[in-house]
C-alpha cells in the first residue's frame, strides 16, 4: 500500500480474543499482557474482541437473547442484530477500560466505526469491504485500537452481525485491509489439534498447518477457528495464529503449503488431523427405475431448505446424509413422493485431512484397515484431494477417531 509522503507505515498485528479469554478481572489482565507484549515488540495491536463469557453470563450474547426471547419469541432481522451487537460492545468497552487502567492509550469503535461494510442480510450478513482509515489514523496517533468483532454496518448505517464464528471473520477481514503482519486468534486451548482431545487423549497441538487443512477441519466439525476466516486470510497470504490466552505455548500457525514444506514437508505427513462432526442421518432410497428419480428427490430437498450431504446415485438407489433435527422432514417428503426410504439414525461422520495425502497410494486402504480391526462397518465413504471421508455409527466414532489417529501416528 502506497502511503502519503511524510506518513510512516505502521506495522499491525489484529489480535481477536475469544469471550471465554475476557471473563473476569484476572483473564483480561492475561489479555492487556498479551496486547501490551505486542506493542513492546514494536506492533500496533489491533484487537478484535467477542462478547465475555458464554451461556448464563451477564452479558453473553445467549444470554441476551435468552432474555429478549422470554418476551418476544420472534425476535428477528434488524432488531435482533441490534441485541446481538451489544455483548461486544459492552466486551470492547471494558477491554478498552482495562488498557488504559494500565496506562495505555487505547480507544474502542463498533464494527461499522472500524470501516467494516456489509450487506444488509441481517443476522448472517457478508463483509462487502473494510474502510481502515480510521484505525489508520487512531494508530498513528499512538491508541491501541480495540474492535468489536462479529458485527457492521450497511451503507444507510444499520447494525448487521456476521453470524456464526463472525468475530474471527472480523479479525482476518482487518488483517487484511491493514496488511497486517499477522493475525492472532486467542482462545483457551492451545492451538489447533490432531483431533479431539475430549475423544483421543493422545491428540496434540499441531506446529503448523496450510489454510486449505484447517478450512476443511473447520468444515468437518473442528470448531478453533471458522473456516470464512482462514478463507479470507489465505486470499492475501495472511499469517494465522492460533493460541491460548492462558499458556505461553506457541500455539498453531496457519501459512501456506510452501511455508508448512519448509517446515515439515507435507510429505513426511499424509494426514494432519481427524475430525469429526455427529448427529447425522443416512437415507438410502431404492429406485424402481433410476430416470429423473435422483433429481426430483434433490429438488425436493432443495425446496424444503433441506441440505444434503454425502451423495450417492446408483442406478438401483440414493444414498444421502442430512443432520438428525430434518431428519422427520425429508423422510415425510421421500414418503410423499412414493419412495420407501431405508433411515439409518444416529450416524457419525469421521475425517482424515491432509496436504500431504494428494497421489500418494494407498491412504484408504489403511483407513479401511484400521476401522476392520476395531470391527468398524464404514456407512458410507467419500474423498477429496485433501480429505477423505467416512460415515460410521455413532457409537463406534469415538473408536473410529482414536484408531485413526493411531494408524498414522499423530500422537508423534
């Protein structure tokens, strides 16, 4: 970015810090020792902040809306993203208070004082750009700026939310409008791991991985990071951070495959990380003749807002996944269209990701493998470049993660 003559560019670094990172007078001092180490190393931090707290906290943005809903059950659009907004701003504000308790020039702005421009789909609403001036100037002038995240404003200046994980899209979306150094996303484990640590106590935290990787553990169930954000970050060769408030760990680095090579060598690791994602449905639909039988029942499911995933078209059947709470929904709809579906509840969907995997032979032979010797029935299966899929039994998930991750050897 060309700069005004007699301007000095200013090195940023966006740190977002997740709500559970902000609860409480002891964790936000952790936060301005973070922020503050930042500015020591010669940074202007720029923080992205969430709202405090989760479920049942004061101000958590649940809980507001548990509050509102007693009332108004239909809360919805404009006026549900005003109330939705208000849990980072009160988060932003305190942070903002906490800083300059320290000393520090600090100053707080909402998503749209930031320059953050959406459309106007309230409640889940797209970034259109980002007009960092402001912050630009703020910088400058020595403030550290501290950015309600998940949240902007249309171009008439109605308040939008980002929907889910928006507070990570808010922090990658300013990473790459200052041209940030880096973008550090705080939260409290410590970094992103192999697998599931509730499921496979031998997972561990991952040294480095490339965007696609952790887009597609994002999208398999792994909830660190959200995928939009590691999608916006990777589209300007970002720096991503993933770390622990509360451990001095280096935490996981998001980076290209040429820097994750210079580092690993992503062929020295086929797979990177298993994930996992529950409450799914198999329905499998026997076809008398397969004709446009395949595409009325797609459209079927289309009209009725219906996603389906996992798909298989045989001449003699359909085979598709949905999630457990449609589950009733589609199969009415199959039933009323004639077709006698075969409904297969309670499944699990188990994934291997990895750079490293693409044109080397024999990965599935070794998943398949090591399901048979856990007397694993894989449901279904599906692959890409990077991932290779498998739908299991919900019961047998949590064996299917820890035999997976031992058949490649993650816990090394």
């Amino acid at each position: 970015m060309e700069l005004p003559r007699g301007v000095v560019a200013v090195k940023y670094l966006v740190q977002k810090f997740g709500g559970t990172s902000l609860v409480g007078e002891e964790s936000r001092r952790r936060v301005a020792d973070i922020i503050l180490a930042a500015r020591d190393r010669g940074y202007h931090p720029v923080v992205v902040v969430s709202a405090i707290g989760r479920k049942g906290d004061p101000y958590a943005t649940d809980t507001l809306l548990s509050m509102v809903r007693e009332i108004w059950p239909e809360i919805q659009g404009r006026e549900l993203d005003l109330l939705l907004s208000c849990g980072e701003i009160i988060s932003g504000v305190i942070m903002t208070a906490t800083l300059r308790a320290r000393g520090a020039k600090a100053v707080f702005l909402t998503g749209g004082q930031a320059g953050i421009i959406t459309d106007s789909n309230f409640n889940q609403a797209s970034i259109l750009e980002v007009r960092p001036q402001r912050i630009h100037n703020l910088s400058r002038e020595g403030n550290i700026v501290v950015v309600a995240g998940f949240q902007g404003v249309t171009e008439d200046g109605e308040i939008t939310t980002l929907g889910r994980g928006g507070s990570d899209t808010t922090a990658a979306a300013l990473g790459v409008a200052l041209e940030a150094e880096a973008v550090e996303i705080y939260t409290d484990v410590n970094g992103i791991m192999t697998a599931d640590p509730r499921y496979v106590a031998e997972a561990r935290p991952l040294d480095v991985v490339t965007y696609t990787e952790i887009c597609n553990m994002a999208h398999m169930g792994a909830k660190v990071i959200h995928p939009r954000a590691v999608e916006i970050a990777m589209a300007k060769n970002i720096p991503l951070w993933v770390k622990c408030t509360f451990s001095d760990e280096p935490g996981t680095l998001v980076t290209t495959p040429q820097e994750v090579r210079s580092r690993v060598g992503i062929r020295d690791r086929v797979i990177t990380g298993i994930a996992h994602m529950d409450g799914i449905t198999q329905l499998r639909i026997p076809l008398q003749t397969n004709g446009d039988a395949p595409m009325r029942i797609f459209q079927a499911m289309a009209d009725a807002g219906i996603s389906v995933d996992f798909i298989n078209v045989n001449p003699d059947k359909v085979i598709f996944t949905v999630n457990d709470e449609v589950q009733e929904k589609a199969v009415a709809i199959l039933k009323e269209m004639g077709f006698k579906p075969e409904v297969i509840p309670d499944c699990a969907k188990v994934s291997c990701i990895g750079a490293g995997m693409a044109g080397v032979p024999g990965v599935m032979a070794r998943i398949v493998s090591a399901l048979s010797r856990e007397g694993i029935n894989i449901l279904q299966s599906s692959d890409s470049h990077t991932t290779i899929w498998c739908l299991v039994k919900r019961e047998d998930m949590e064996r299917a993660l820890m035999a997976l991750h031992r058949e490649f050897e993650l816990h090394h």
